[in-house]
C-alpha cells in the first residue's frame, strides 16, 4: 500500500482500516484507523535478548528495502549502539527470503573477523537460508552461533533446531483491525 492509495480511499469516501505493516514510505498514521506490529521494539527486545546471553556480535539479516524490515534494523541498531556495539547488517536486494537469508548469511561468513556468534533474521523465511549457509559451512546451531527470526510463522516450525522467534499475534491483530 501506498500514500496515494490511502489519498484516494478518503476521496472517495470509502470507510477503510490499515494494517500498518503494509505501508510503504511515508504517511501519517493519525489520520487512518491503523493497527500494525511494533516491528521497532520488537526487534530491539530481541536484540537485547541476545545480549543478554553474552553476544556482543550480533547481525541483522534482511532486505532492507521493505519498510518493516528497515523498521526492525532501527530497532536492532537502536540495541546495538545502546550496549555500546557495533550494528552489523547485511542486506541482500531479492524478493526471495530464502535467498536473502543464504547469501547475506554466506557474505558474513566470509567477510567478519571475528565470526558473528548470533544472527537475527528479519523474518522466519529467512531463517531457512542462513540455516542452509550456515549448514552448507560447517557452523552448528546453536552450538558455534545462534539464529533469531522475527514472526513466528508455522514454517518456523520445519527447523531443526527450533527457531527462537518474535511472535506478532496476526489474530489479534485482525480482530483489532
């Protein structure tokens, strides 16, 4: 959705809610009746979650492009710099999360001395693709590095070992809408 879209369902008078997540750019949320996920601090209390196990080099895995992926690296970064540590991102241009998942997840094997001890996935799909690098190179999880998802999908499930997950309620979520 865009502001043009939601411009033109107040000209036409059309009553409308909007799942905020779906925005993309900017628009100014006061004016519609909006829900959304709190993608910001979710991924900040997660971050701070992984902290709190002793990582101190944490990456973000997503395309950043997408507004609630570029939300949740705020939020990631936000923890980071707080705790005083270096933000590590690696954002890979594809629709295809699995894909952004394996490649970023490859080019931070190659590219970080020392080796990144957690990653957080901007998304559960994701998860599959750093999952398949991290496989693909040897790296146990969660024995040598630790992965996060955000969502908690039910594809999460089919990883093994579990995925620790942001769950987002989208039940809830629709019944509020």
């Amino acid at each position: 959705n865009s502001q043009n879209l939601l411009d033109l369902l107040v000209h036409i008078g059309l009553p409308f809610a909007v799942l905020g997540d779906t925005v993309e750019g900017e628009w100014n949320s006061k004016d519609y009746d909006v829900v959304w996920v709190d993608d910001t601090n979710g991924a900040h209390e997660l971050t701070r979650y992984l902290q709190s196990l002793g990582h101190t080099r944490i990456a973000y895995v997503a395309n950043a492009r997408p507004a609630w992926f570029a939300r949740r690296s705020q939020g990631y970064c936000r923890a980071m710099e707080e705790a005083g540590l270096e933000p590590l991102v690696a954002s890979i241009n594809s629709d295809d999360e699995r894909e952004v998942g394996f490649l970023a997840t490859k080019q931070l094997l190659t590219q970080q001395t020392p080796r990144v001890e957690a990653i957080f996935a901007g998304s559960d799909a994701i998860c599959h693709g750093v999952y398949a690098a991290l496989r693909e190179a040897g790296v146990n999880v969660p024995g040598d590095i630790s992965v996060c998802g955000f969502n908690d999908t039910p594809e999460a499930t089919v990883l093994h070992p579990p995925l620790t997950s942001v769950r987002v309620f989208p039940d809830l979520i629709g019944r509020l809408l």
